[in-house]
C-alpha cells in the first residue's frame, strides 16, 4: 500500500513593523531606510506590502536623550525567519531608537473555511 504525503500550503504570514529613529532623520534618510529594508526583505524571501512614513511625533518618554522621533511604519509578509533577519537589520542600524515586530491577524478572507 502506497502512501502519499500532501503537502498542506499555508499564505504566508504577515507581520507589521513600526520604528522609532532619530529625530533629525531627513525624508531622504527615511526614503532610504525604507529601501534597505525592502532588499533585506526580498533576500530573505518576504514581500513589504506597504510602508507607511508617521513623519516626526513625540514621544510619550524619553528614549536615549531624544524626546520626539520619526515613526516608521512596514508591513510585509514572509517567514517567521523573515521576520527575526529583518529585527535583527534594525537593531544594527545605530539611527533606530526603538523598533517593535508583531504578527498580524488574518484578515477573513486568509482564514480557512471549515
């Protein structure tokens, strides 16, 4: 008797990334993170859906000495090893104050019907 194994195709995962940097970053500096994180992204094997410039806000304490940042905002899909390549780019970039990766829940239509 003969078996066979199916190999069951999940969509992948989508994460969401927000960054604090610097205060004094430039709309060319953030421009430019955002593409560097992109090519971080695709080596790796994941996909930035959208990136989203919050520009600079204050914060609600002080982080390293600086009392507003520049937020940034990356959703993206991939791997859980994505996800993990990607915070560990950020946390070698000396302009990022704070950053924070969460997994995203499925929207309706990427849950699996019963």
């Amino acid at each position: 008797m003969e078996t066979t194994q199916r190999k069951v195709t999940r969509p992948p995962t989508q994460y969401e990334t927000l960054l604090i940097a610097d205060p004094s970053f430039e709309k060319e500096q953030a421009d430019q993170l955002v593409e560097k994180f992109n090519a971080t992204l695709q080596r790796y094997g994941g996909k930035l859906l959208r990136s989203t410039d919050w520009g600079k806000r204050r914060l609600a304490y002080e982080i390293k000495k600086h009392q507003e940042g520049y937020y940034l905002l990356f959703e993206f899909e991939g791997t859980l090893d994505v996800a993990k390549k990607c915070e560990s780019y950020l946390n070698l970039q000396s302009t990022v104050l704070r950053h924070m990766t969460v997994k995203r829940a499925p929207s309706k239509s990427q849950q699996p019907t019963p």
